[in-house]
C-alpha cells in the first residue's frame, strides 16, 4: 500500500464512453415512445 | 465518500433520466389513463353465446357513451367472431372480446392493439381509430393446430 496520496484520475474517456451509452437509451426510449403516441 | 467529478455528472444525468421516464409513465397512466386491457370481469366461459353483449358479436353504433362504436368479439379456435371489422375513419371504438374455449391473442399489427384473451375474462380497449387502412388481426397465442389461420382484418374506412 502505498502512503502517497491517490491523485485524481483521469477519467475523460470513461465519461464520454458512459455518456455515448446514456444518449442512446435515451433516444432509443424516446423513439419507442413516440412509436406508442403514434399509433391508436 | 470522494466520487469523482465526472462521476457526480453521469449520476446527476442517470438519474434525471429515470426521473423523467417515470414522470412521463406516470403522466400517461394517472392523466390518461392508460392501462392493460382490463380483466376485471369475468364470465362463464360455458355460456359465451348466450351472455350480453357476447350473444350479438360484430360492429354496433352506440349512442350517450364515450365511444361511439362497440365491436364485440368472440375468438375460438380457430376464428374470429366477426370474422372482418369495419369501422369509419375518426371514430372512437371500444373492443370488447372474450374466448368460448382455450387462450387467443387479438393483436392488430401495426396499432397499439394488443390483447390476450383468457376463457373466463372480458378484454376491453378503447381507442380513437385516426388512420385509414386494412390492418390485420393476429392471434398472438399459440392456441392449437389452426393457430397460424388464425386471422381477421380491421377496416378503417372514410
């Protein structure tokens, strides 16, 4: 273990990889819907 | 606790998400009220022919009610009782449908139609029918040897 203080990682890519993931539920749910609201 | 910076965003964004996807089902359902088709009436499954509104199936206009048509619907194997449904353009119709023997589906490709129907219960489901067109009827459950025949068409007619 060691004593020094963990500096902040860098943790961009993860951000923009998760984020990719999130967008796409989101659009993907919001396509689904108005799939829904569109048909009787 | 440290939780990273970027982390604090992507929960802040993960959970504003399920917040609005819940508000928006919720909005639909208690505003709206939308829901299942309903199987809260149940009737002998016996005597199908002979209970109301199950003894006249087929397309009826109907006058003071919130919808102005009512299709009453008898599945059994392997068909549909009215074997074809004609509606107008715009009207607002309700579906009512039951089972004389084993489960059916009563899915109409392309809507948001979609049913099983249980010996025993009453499946209902209102809608205001805005486009014209054929569309066809399915049933959706595996119900026997004739299940693959097993169709109908819904007219929407100007």
């Amino acid at each position: 273990m060691s004593k020094k203080k963990e500096k902040n990682p860098n943790l961009k890519g993860t951000l923009y990889s998760v984020g990719f993931v999130g967008l796409f539920i989101l659009v993907s749910w919001f396509m689904a819907f108005y799939l829904f609201i569109d048909r009787f | 606790m440290h939780i990273h910076k970027y982390e604090k965003w992507w929960l802040t964004f993960g959970i504003s998400s399920l917040v609005l996807f819940l508000f928006i089902v919720g909005f639909s359902a208690f505003h709206y009220g939308s829901h299942p088709p309903t199987g809260k009436v149940y009737i002998d499954p016996e005597r199908v022919d002979e209970i109301v509104p199950f003894n006249n199936p087929g397309v009826h206009k109907v006058e003071g009610k919130e919808w102005d048509y009512e299709v009453v619907l008898v599945a059994s194997a392997f068909y549909y009782n009215p074997p074809e449904i004609e509606v107008p353009l715009g009207s607002t119709v309700k579906f009512i449908a039951t089972t004389k023997d084993v489960v059916h589906g009563f899915q109409i490709v392309g809507t948001n139609i979609n049913m099983i129907l249980e010996p025993g219960y009453v499946s209902e489901y209102v809608t205001t029918v805005d486009k014209s067109g054929e569309f066809l009827i399915l049933c959706n459950e595996y119900c026997g040897i004739g299940h693959s025949t097993m169709t109908s068409m819904l007219k929407v007619v100007e």
